[in-house]
C-alpha cells in the first residue's frame, strides 16, 4: 500500500512537470504581440496606459507630446488638452519588435472642438452649418443682457417654414486646426446677410431672397474668399459699436470667447460686425451670437443680436 502511494505520488509530480513544461513550451511559441488600454482620470489630462503583450520583454512608450517611457505601465499627464497619437512599441528576447498605437481626445479645448480631430487621416478640417432642428434661436438685443427683442425663442426650421429662407441652412462653414477657414454657400449663390447691410453696401442689387427683410433678414449673393482665416480668442473684453452704448458709442461683453475672420469672411450670418461671441460649443454643436445693424438713424451701429446654434457636419 506505501509503494502504490508513493508511486502515485511520483507519478502525479512528474505529470504537474510535463503539464507545466508543455504550457511553457506552448507559451515560448506564441509570437509577439503588443495592444494597449488606456484610461483618463477626473483631471481630465492625466492618462493610465497598460501595456496589453505577450512575449515582450521591453516596453518603450510614446505619448505624442514629445516625452515618452520604459515603463510596461506608465501614468502620464498631459500639459495641455488636445488631440494625441499614444504609440507603443514592445520587443521580445529576440530582438523583434511589435507596436500598437492609439488617438486620445484629451481634455479639449474649445479650439480642438470647433476644428476637430488633425490627427486623423484625411484630415480636413471640421465644418459647421446653421441648424435647422434647433428650437431655441433667439432675435435678441445689442444690450449687455441680450435681453428679447420681441419675437422670444425661434422655432426649428424658422428660417426656412416662416421666412422662406430655407437655403440659409445649406451654407457649410470650416475652420482648420492651422488657422485657416473655409466657406461653402448654397446652390443660390446668396448667404444670410442684413438686409440694412446689403442696401447700405449694395443698394441691394445683391439680394437673392427678401422673404425676411421685415426683420433685417435676407439671403444675398456672396463669394467666398479665398485664402481666408480665422482668430479664436479663449477670453477678452469685447466692445461692440452699439445703440445700447453709453451716447452711443459701445457695449462691453468681459470674458467672452470669440471668432473674428480675414477679409470680408464671416459665419453664419454676414453683417457690418463680422466678429461672433461663442457662447458655447460641444463637439457636435455651438452657439453663436452675431450681431446686426437694423435701424437706418443708427447705421452702423449694432441694435440686434441673433443668437444662433450650428451643428457639425463631419
């Protein structure tokens, strides 16, 4: 009875010994491969990476900011919010070498929303139009308050069911991470422009469509610039030329975000001040406001606002 205990004893070690060989043999046979996770902490910019291998014996991080690490899992903290490409390159005992690499959207900015994700292939910059399934537009005036100039909160499509206007909606507006800005108008050749404006600056022999001239609203012909760019600004005092002004003369908005454009480019809605406060942005949608001059006694100075809301297009 000892014997066949201790022969089962031996046979049973020798068996964990092959069984633990085999894996290890099954193991040293698999080739190398690398994948990475990532996760982002509260901070917004502090990113945990866990190197994802098999076979690899050394593991050399790049971030995509310009620092990198030897470490199989590193935590890093990025300085400012952006667009990176995480790169990971992991090599073996013989010498081969496997990589894995990801895009992170970190902690972005206002800028990176409104002009999307350079990094990716095919960039071409990101594109916004007017949206027409937003309820919530607004007629405002040029007061520090924005307060309601009557008409209160728009209904969707507003432009198009009330003031005939519908090709306002077509018109594509693209800002690029470099700077550069470009506009596509509607198949009318005309854009949304006041309708004081155009007769100020054209006597109105541009105008395409007067559906909405009873509220300084038309669509008038326009070719984009070429070459045009654009200037976001993350916080300023904005003064505007405004009827609401002390004698006339400005309203200051502290602290807003703004977009300003080269040469006679603007978006949205063209008037004689093409600079917009962004009041919000998101990455599928943003809130403009844009002002306008509406009263003849008062020309050029600002008597309204509207306050637009844009969707992304790409």
């Amino acid at each position: 009875m000892r014997k066949q205990l201790l022969f089962l004893c031996l046979l049973f070690a020798f068996w964990t010994v092959f069984i633990q060989s085999c894996k290890k043999e099954a193991s040293n046979n698999l080739p190398l491969q690398v994948g990475m996770f990532y996760s982002t902490a509260d901070t917004g910019t502090q990113v945990a990476f866990t190197a994802l291998t098999i076979q690899a014996t050394s593991w050399n991080w790049n971030f995509g900011d310009g620092t990198s690490s030897t470490e199989k899992s590193p935590v890093h903290i990025y300085k400012t919010g952006g667009y990176y490409i995480a790169t990971l390159i992991g090599k073996d005992a013989k010498g081969d070498t496997a990589s894995a690499t990801a895009t992170l959207a970190v902690s972005l900015t206002p800028y990176d929303l409104l002009t999307g994700n350079h990094t990716a292939a095919g960039y071409n910059g990101k594109g916004w139009k007017i949206s027409a399934s937003y309820s919530g537009d607004e007629l405002v005036n040029s007061d520090a308050s924005f307060s309601d100039a009557g008409p209160g909160l728009l209904s969707s499509g507003i432009f198009g069911t009330a003031f005939g206007m519908g090709e306002v909606y077509n018109d594509i507006y693209t800002f690029y991470f470099n700077g550069n800005y470009g506009h596509q108008v509607n198949s009318t050749g005309g854009a949304f422009t006041g309708y004081l404006f155009d007769m100020m600056t054209t006597g109105g022999t541009d105008i395409v469509n007067s559906n909405g001239s009873g509220y300084d609203l038309v669509t008038a012909k326009y070719t984009p610039q070429t070459g045009a760019t654009f200037t976001y600004v993350a916080s300023e005092n904005y003064a505007v030329p405004s009827v609401y002004g002390a004698q006339n003369n400005a309203v200051t908005y502290p602290g807003v975000s703004t977009l300003n454009f080269s040469g006679t480019e603007f978006v949205g809605f063209r008037d004689v001040n093409r600079k917009v406060i962004v009041k919000s942005i998101s990455d599928k949608s943003m809130t403009l406001v844009i002002f306008l001059a509406g009263d003849p006694g008062n020309y050029p100075l600002a008597t309204n606002a509207l306050i637009l809301n844009f969707q992304s297009v790409n």
